[in-house]
C-alpha cells in the first residue's frame, strides 16, 4: 500500500502502528491538546498538515521518515525535492 498526503492520519495508524513515533512527532499538538482521537481520525495527513500550518520542508520531511525509518511506500513526488 503506498501512502499519500489524502490517506487518513488513523488509517496510517492502524494500517501501519510502527509509524507512531513519527506521527507523534510532526503531530505533537494533537496529542499535548488531548484531541488527537478525534482530529486524527478525520483529518488526512494533508489535512493535519493545514491544520497545523507546517512548511512544505517539513511535509516533505514527514514522508521521508516514514520511508526511511518506517520503511513506508510513500508516493515517488513526495520524497523528491524540488528544484
């Protein structure tokens, strides 16, 4: 399965549990406001993203650690770097 920005923050969760370390550290907010049972059920990565108002560079960086940590399928655009 290969991740995108629209897949669900609590899909990615369940689908992939060892990708919690990174999804509490980018969505840390969520979690320190005790929301993150509701916020990251409904929102997508995108949307958490927007939510929170985080750089492209940090997006970017997200879904590299995913592939590279986790060793997530993360869609090809979103590990290249823009030009």
């Amino acid at each position: 399965m290969r991740i995108n920005a629209e897949f669900k923050v609590f899909h990615l969760l369940e689908e992939f549990p060892e990708s919690e370390s990174v999804v509490k550290e980018y969505f840390k907010y969520f979690y320190d406001e005790e929301i993150e049972d509701i916020a990251l059920k409904r929102l997508s990565i995108q949307g958490a993203f927007n939510v929170l108002g985080l750089p492209e560079e940090k997006q970017k960086q997200f879904f590299k650690d995913l592939h590279e940590k986790v060793g997530l399928d993360v869609s090809r655009h979103l590990l290249e770097e823009e030009e």
